[in-house]
C-alpha cells in the first residue's frame, strides 16, 4: 500500500521534468528540425552566394519576383543523368517584401551525359512571380511548361546590359566553389506540402504562405534579409 503512492509520485515527477524541458526548447526548433535545417542551408547558400565575384547580377535580382534555392541537389548518373532536391520558394510582392517560403521538391530530367554523383547548390530566379504562385495548383516542368535558361553571371548591374533577359526562368548552379549559369530542362518543381505541414505545425497552402510575410523565425527573417542584400 505505501510502494504504490510512491511509484506514483515518482512518475509523476519525471512527467513534470519531461513537460519542463521540452517546454523550456523553442518551439519552432522542436517541430520541424528538418526543415529549420533546410532554411539554413538556403540561408548558407545566399551568404556564401554574396562573396562570389561571379554571381547573379544585380540587375536580374532587381527585377525579379521570385526565386527558388535548393541546397545539396543530388545530380549524377551513368549516360543518362537525373536530379533530386529538396528546397524554398519565395516571392516578392509590389512593394519588395520577400514572402514566408514555399517547401519545393525538384526531380527528374537530365544534365546530358555524365558520369558519377555529386551535389550541387541550385538557385533559380524567376522574372515573374505568377508561376509560382500556380504552383500551387500542380507541378509544372523547366523547359516544357516554363522557359529556362542558364542565367548570365557579374557581380555589377551593368553586367548583362546586353543580355536580354527573355526566359521565364534563369538556373544558376554552384559546386566546389565554382558558380555559374546552369542549363536546365525536364525537371518537375512541385510543393512539397508535407515538409510545409511540419515546418507550420498546420495545412496551410502555397498560395497563402505566398501571400504571408511575417513569419516570426529569426532563420526565415535572415534568409529574407539575405536576399535584399544580394539586390
């Protein structure tokens, strides 16, 4: 009879420890560890983007309305090549805000021939933020759906004067600290609402979180701050 009330109030104990400590943790962190990890790395991506002498140009970042950033995408194959990755979209608004980020999912398509595996930093630059916010209606494909090309590279405004900026979408890729202009075709983009339901603890579609600019993390509020830089 005296063990039971014992047993009880040690439970209870460490029940009331486990509450505090995981209280006591942020909760943005403690939801979505994976994809707090990936805005980092976009995050990284743009920072280290910054210190380039050869980037995407001033010019072409003024004026576009969206862009997307995958880190680390899996690119390689025998002959035929493919791709995988996982990253953020953003757009930007009249006023020059960067929404709350998209989780995206990119695959398929081909580099041409090749041979062996390596991971590669992927940024696309949108002209026009209207496909991405259908986006959330459906996948849509680089080169079928969506004009693309491999973007122009300078650090200045002036860089690409005579670059007439026709695509629907410019491709940038980096790898082993070389960055250049990537020719893209073949690849699905579509939202990745399962990464987006754990990163907002709730459904909330692309179309919306487009629309939202206030999201409260300090990582997303850098990662926003990063990309005025680069402008």
């Amino acid at each position: 009879m005296i063990v039971k009330p014992f047993i009880q109030t040690v439970l209870l104990g460490i029940l009331c420890s486990a509450f505090q400590l995981v209280s006591a943790q942020p909760a943005f962190e403690t939801r979505a560890p994976k994809e707090t990890e990936k805005v980092k790395a976009a995050l990284s991506v743009l920072n280290e983007l910054s210190q380039m002498k050869e980037r995407i140009p001033e010019r072409l970042l003024a004026i576009s309305q969206g862009i997307i950033i995958v880190p680390k995408m899996v690119n390689g194959g025998f002959v035929i090549g493919g791709k995988h990755g996982k990253g953020l979209a953003l757009v930007k608004n009249e006023q020059g805000q960067w929404s709350d980020p998209v989780f995206v999912t990119l695959t398929g398509g081909s580099f041409g021939l090749q041979a062996g595996v390596q991971a590669v930093d992927l940024i696309l630059v949108f002209k026009n933020n209207k496909t991405l916010l259908e986006m959330s209606k459906g996948s849509f494909t680089l080169g079928g759906d969506l004009s693309v090309a491999a973007g122009p590279v300078g650090r200045s405004s002036s860089a690409s004067t005579d670059y007439k900026l026709e695509a629907e979408v410019y491709s940038y890729s980096r790898s082993k600290g070389f960055f250049a202009g990537l020719t893209l075709n073949g690849v699905a983009l579509s939202v990745d609402q399962k990464a987006n339901r754990e990163f907002y603890e709730e459904f909330d579609p692309a179309g919306h979180l487009f629309s939202t600019f206030n999201n409260s993390s300090g990582e997303v509020q850098d990662l926003k701050a990063a990309l005025i830089k680069l402008e």
